[in-house]
C-alpha cells in the first residue's frame, strides 16, 4: 500500500507518527516480560544454600564475589495461538489488583533461599548470580538446561528434558537428566563425598583433578566408557539378578563396570542407557 503526502506534506508527519506509535505499542506488547530480585542473606559471611524448582524454563546460576543473590527472569513469548489464561472476574466484581506477570518470589531464612517462577503457564529463564560457597538445589522439568558456574558447596541438580553443565565447581554433586547430556568439570572435589551422575539418552562427561581418589561404578547400556585416568578395574563376582514375569523365571547379569583411582576413595557412579561415558583428567 502507497500513501501520498500530496498536497499536505503535514499529513505525512502525522501518518509516519501514528505509524510509529502503533509500531512502538506492538513491540511493547509482545517484549517477554523481565523481573529481578536480590535477596539479602541473614549471615553474607558463611555459606548458603539456594533451592529451585521450575516446571518449564531454564536456569543458570553462577558465582561471584558478592553477598547476595541475584535473580533475573524472563519470560519467552508464548506461541501463536496460545493466549495467556485469564481467570474470570466474577460477576459484579471487579479487580482490585494484580500479581507480578511471572510470579517471582523469594523466601530467606538463615542463609537458605528458596526461589519460585509461574513456570507452569509459560517457560521462565532464570538467570541467578549467588556467593561463591553456596550450595544449589536446582530442578526443571521441559525446555530448558541447567547451567551452575563457579561455585563451590553440595550440588543436587536434575532435569528431564534438557541438558545439565556443571562447569569449574568444587565440592560434591548429584546430577541427572533424562533426555540431554551431562557435562561436568571439578576444580576441586570434597574428600570422601560420593556422587553420582546419569542420563537416560545422553552422554554422560565428567572431569575431575588428577589427584581423586575414588571408588568407580560405570555402566552405558549401549554406548561405550573411556577415561584417560589409570584406572584400576577390579574383578568382581557377576550376580545375577532374579525376575519372575507370568510365571516364568528370567536371570539377568549385573553389566557394571567397578573400579579405583588413586587407590580408591568415595564411591562415584556415572550411568546412562544410550550414550558414551567419558571420564576425564583436568588439565
């Protein structure tokens, strides 16, 4: 469509202006809304302890040299054809006022911090920033990963449908995933702490220092294990375990892998069905 400014060059400056206008209104309506939050801890001098459960979205969270924890989230755009679900103001009522578009909220006490997002009506990205000790329980369940950098306490980390990074942590973890892959790299680990970390349909990559001692357990149903550590494999008797399905008895064979680095220590299981297993020297 063309539209002249003939004979009024002023009817061009008011088309363009409302043109702008309207252009500026659609963007602003369909921006994802943003929130932010920083939680004051009770003691900023010791360790924390952050938990967080999403059903859908993402979460990254790092650490830095502050006292606080610092939260942004983002909504992403619902798809098209998919309109927000307003609840029905009641007949001869009206609203009075409106909660926050992504139902942020904290809640702190003695240092332990839980964070919660309406993550059930459309995915939420968390972008949190925590002390450098602080230990993390972080969850989600569709459309995203987890991503935890630089930090150092216990690390309990899960997903379902995305992956999980732990990248240059220190401490102890448990991680596991179903449909994604898990990375994981350890500046340093705590003496003695067992971990474990599995995938159902991903790899499975984990990388410690030189210097751990632990006690391997390693199973890929059908992928294959590698390590460039000088692992020790220890012979054990193959148990068999027993099922009994309509009457009928089956016998299957444990297909774990067992083993010792540095001469053994705490126990590490590392497991998944269909993917490699790579276990790494830190460089």
């Amino acid at each position: 469509m063309t539209y002249s400014c003939f004979p009024s060059p002023a009817r061009c400056l008011l088309l363009a202006l409302t043109l702008g206008s309207a252009t500026h209104q659609a963007a602003a309506q369909t921006a994802p809304p943003k929130e932010q939050l920083t939680v004051e801890l009770t003691a900023p001098a010791k360790p924390g302890l952050l938990e967080v459960k999403l059903v859908s979205g993402s979460l990254h969270v790092s650490g830095y040299s502050g006292k606080r924890v610092v939260v942004e989230a983002v909504g992403r755009p619902r798809p098209a054809g998919k309109p927000a679900v307003e609840k029905a103001t009641p007949p001869g009522m009206k609203r009075l006022a409106t909660t926050s578009p992504l139902g942020l909220t904290a809640a702190e006490k003695n240092n332990h911090v839980e964070l919660s997002a309406d993550s059930f009506r459309q995915s939420v990205d968390l972008t949190i920033k925590v002390p450098l000790s602080f230990s993390l329980k972080l969850g989600t369940m569709d459309s995203g990963d987890v991503v935890v950098e630089n930090v150092q306490g216990e690390l309990e980390i899960s997903n379902v449908n995305g992956a999980i990074v732990l990248n240059q942590v220190s401490g102890s973890a448990l991680a596991n995933t179903v449909n994604g892959n898990l990375t994981v790299t350890f500046r340093k680990v705590t003496a003695g702490a067992p971990m474990a970390f599995s995938s159902l349909t991903g790899k499975v990559d984990v990388t410690l220092p030189v210097n751990t001692p632990a006690t391997l357990k390693v199973k890929s149903t059908y992928g294959q294990v590698y390590s460039d550590f000088d692992v020790a494999l220890e012979k054990r008797p193959v148990p068999a375990t027993r099922t009994v399905q309509r009457g009928r008895s089956r016998l299957s064979a444990d297909t774990w892998t067992y083993g010792t680095l540095n001469g053994g220590g705490a126990e590490i299981t590392l497991q998944t069905m269909s993917g490699d297993i790579l276990l790494h020297k830190a460089k």
